[in-house]
C-alpha cells in the first residue's frame, strides 16, 4: 500500500450512517476539464474506518474552498485501479503563515 499527499480546495466532510455501519468522505474541488464540467470538479474520497471522527470533524474547521492537506493511502482495488482511503485532513498554511526569510548581511548594512 503507498501513501500519498495532495493539496486541494476543501467543499466538505460528510458522514452516513447505516445499520451500525458508518461511512466519511470528504470532498474537494479539482480544476475542470472544460468538457464535461466548469467551475470545480467535485470529487470525493473515502476515509478509512480508524479516521473516520477525525477526518470528519475536522471538515468543520474549514472554510468552503480552503485549500486544505489531505493524507491517504493507496490501496490496490479492482482492474488493475488503485483505492484511496483518506487518513487525515489539515489547513495548509497560506505565505502569511510563513515566516519571512532573514535579511542578507548586504541588505542589513545598506
């Protein structure tokens, strides 16, 4: 199994549950392809079982279309088509966030 991280829009969290079973996605926006769909793609993922409070609480915490981390692994479906089941989901930190690069020392004596 391989794991993998990709940044994305955030569009939600979302949690059925049925005859004791519960099942979490999270959806997020891709870019269009301008063929069959504009705007955003809206594409949902799994969660794995034993992230599914997590993940889905943390949808709480975003904003529509925030760009947010999600963290899951790649398992080996049907026809040769890989499974991806979220693990984790986090803000990504925007250049606000960041701090700013040390000034040079030819900077500094100017």
């Amino acid at each position: 199994m391989a794991r993998s991280i990709m940044e994305v829009a955030f569009l939600g969290t979302q949690k059925t549950e049925m005859e004791g079973a519960k099942y979490v996605k999270v959806f997020y926006g891709d870019e269009p392809d301008g063929k069959t769909e504009h705007g955003l793609s809206i594409i949902g993922m799994a969660v794995a079982d034993d992230a599914a409070d997590e993940v889905f609480m943390a949808g709480g915490k975003f904003a529509p279309l925030e760009k947010v981390r999600l963290t899951f692994d790649v398992a080996r479906g049907g026809q040769n088509k890989g499974k991806n089941l979220c693990l984790h989901i986090e803000a990504v930190k925007s250049g606000a966030d960041k701090p700013a690069p040390a000034a040079s020392t030819t900077q500094a004596k100017q």
